[in-house]
C-alpha cells in the first residue's frame, strides 16, 4: 500500500513596487509560515549582483499584506526581487 500526501504549492507571490520621488514603496501579500528577504540590484542582467536590502532579511509571513520602504535618489535605478527562505515554508 503507497500512502498518498497531498502537497499544496506555495502561492504565487507578486511583489509590487511604486516610486514617489526618492521613496519606493514594496509590498505583498505573504503566507503564513514562510520567512521572506527583499533583495535588490542597480542593473538589470544576468550578471547583476543582487543585494539583501537592509531590514528585510527572514521577514515571518503573517498572512497578511506586508510593506516597506526604500529611499533611493531619484536619478538611480533599482530592481527587486522577493526570495522565500529555503526551509521555511512547510506543505501540510
């Protein structure tokens, strides 16, 4: 007998960026149990070197909308990524 467990994905996660001068604003919604780090990189390719942007590292999921700031001057550019912390979420 092979006993069946039923693995629920993680949800797709967006992280959504807005720009009000030299203030971005990020925010998504999380998950209940799974930890999150914002990283971040001033270019745009394969070679960019990602950044952890500072106190955002092992952000707990509350199920809830989450949000930060970040103040970067307005003549330069950031791209961000969401990472879920390998570990940290756990499929019931």
């Amino acid at each position: 007998m092979i006993a069946q467990i039923e693995v629920k994905p993680l949800a797709e996660t967006t992280l959504i960026v807005t720009r009000s001068g030299n203030q971005m604003t990020l925010h998504w919604e999380t998950q209940t149990g799974v930890m999150y780090t914002v990283l971040y990189a001033t270019k745009k390719s394969a070679k960019a070197r990602w950044k952890i942007m500072p106190g955002t590292v092992n952000i707990p999921g509350t199920g809830r909308t989450i949000e930060f700031s970040d103040t970067v001057p307005y003549s330069e550019k950031r791209h961000y990524r969401l990472h879920v912390v390998p570990g940290s979420y756990k499929p019931r």
